[in-house]
C-alpha cells in the first residue's frame, strides 16, 4: 500500500504545482495588465495636470 500511495502523492504534487505555476502566471499577467494600465493613467493624469493653467489651489 505504501509503495502505490507515494508515487500518486507525487503525482498529486506535481499536477498541484503545475496548476499553481498556471495560476501564477495568469496572477502575474493580470497584475502586470493592472500596472501598466496604472502607469498610463498616471503618466495621463500627471500630462494632463502639468499642461493644464493651475490658477487656484483649491475651493
């Protein structure tokens, strides 16, 4: 029993890690997504707010 039970564990680790490499990777894109798309908007709104006339700070 022992014999049968260690090479399936090991299966299961590697099907488990594979899986976690995979969720990773989509983590990573959709993070790597989110940065850009935050780096944009704030390189915008930073080109925006430098162009604009500022002539009052404020109400």
């Amino acid at each position: 029993a022992m014999k049968l039970n260690i090479p399936s564990s090991i299966n299961n680790f590697k099907q488990g890690f594979i899986f976690g490499l995979i969720v990773i990777e989509r983590l990573h894109n959709s993070l790597l997504c989110l940065i850009h798309s935050f780096i944009y908007i704030a390189h915008s709104w930073l080109f925006l707010t430098i162009n604009k006339p500022v002539e009052s700070d404020g109400e």
